[in-house]
C-alpha cells in the first residue's frame, strides 16, 4: 500500500462513512488507485455503493476481527486505502485491528462540547493501539460540521490542540450537500474542503499533489 487512512470514534453518526466515501473519490479523481474498505458490519459504504450502482473506485467489505491484517490481500503497492470503521464502542476488535495497521488515523470531531469530551475515550483506545504499533500512526482530528463564521470552530480547534491532538488544517463545514450525499454519486470540485482534505492526506504522506 502506498497510504492507508481510517477514519473512528467511538460513536457514530460523527461522519466517517461520508467523508470516507468522498474523500476516496477525491483520490481516484486526481488519479490514483483507490480502494474503500467498508469495515463496518451495517455496511453502509457498500450499501451506498450498490444503491448507486458501483462506485469509481473499489470498495470491499471487511468487518472482521483481523480486518486490518488482511488489507493488503486486496491493495497493492501503489493503493491508497481508505478505511470506514464502525464505532469503536460496539466494535473494539474490528476498529483495534485496523488501527494497529494504516499510517493515517482520522478523527472526525464536531465543534461541541460534548463531541470534544469524546475523545478522551478515543484517545485511550488509541494509546492502547500505539502500544502495539511497530511504527506510530499520523493521528489527527477532523474537524467535521463547522457552521461557517461561528467561533464555535476556532475554540475548538484550539481546544483540541491544548489536549495535545494533531488537528488537521482541513475542516468540513456543515452543509446540506454533505449531509444529502448519502445516496447519490460522490462528486468533489477542486477546491472544495473535502478536495483541500484529500490533498492534505497526500502532503502528510509525501505524495506529490498535483498542481
């Protein structure tokens, strides 16, 4: 593999499926080969996927409790793998698995107080899976749903920082394009926050981003 990313929390609803659908087209769009894999035993990635007919891309399902030793039975060398994990709370095994395995760790977070005190349990969750990590993982929050103008987005920002997290200089913004996307065929423009996070990925990873 040439990167893999996943997105957790231990909740759901927090966005991971959408992001991880569009940010995954983002990538084959800018022409790479991409795989999404649906780990999540609800299969909402694949459902997504046959409700449209197939995807650009390839998606797989893997909920399974070695889920992310058998990643690279499906990617090769030059694929960027993108993972959609249930919510750690109800799926510890399949979401440790996964963890233990991909270079990217993504934590979509809304700007709420509550969605903030969150993470002090993914945060756990995470530093058992450090432990047993031959390398660390790139680990940062994803701020997600930011209402545009609101300094509801900066304090949390600036919060999440001051708890020691990474967080990632994308955000995705609240907008009825997103919470529609569900559904119907994944498109991103350049430019949009979700294009401006796929390129994000890249640069991390040291992968040149197309110009």
């Amino acid at each position: 593999m040439r990167l893999s990313i996943a997105y957790t929390n231990t909740k759901p609803g927090t966005g991971k499926t959408t992001t991880s659908v569009l940010v995954a087209q983002r990538l084959h769009d800018l022409g790479h080969d991409v795989l999404l894999v649906d780990a999540g035993p609800a299969r909402s990635a694949l459902a997504w996927c046959g409700e449209i007919g197939g995807f650009a891309f390839r998606v797989v399902g893997l909920a399974t409790k070695d889920a992310g030793r058998r990643l690279g039975d499906f990617a090769g060398p030059d694929t960027i793998v993108v993972v959609d994990l249930p919510q750690a709370e109800d799926h510890g095994a399949i979401v440790r698995s996964v963890l233990r395995h991909v270079d990217e760790i993504t934590i979509p977070v809304a700007p709420s107080t509550i969605e903030i005190d969150r993470t002090g349990a993914i945060g756990d969750l995470l530093d058992e899976v450090a432990e047993v990590r031959r390398e660390p993982a790139r680990v940062a929050v994803l701020l997600n749903r930011v209402v545009a103008g609101a300094r509801s987005g900066r304090d949390a920002r600036e919060g999440l920082e001051s708890m020691g997290y990474d967080v990632l200089t994308a955000q995705i913004p609240r907008r009825e394009a997103y919470a529609l996307a569900y559904g119907a065929p994944p498109e991103v423009s350049g430019g949009d926050p979700v294009a401006i996070l796929a390129e994000e990925y890249l640069s991390r990873a040291g992968i040149e981003v197309p110009a």
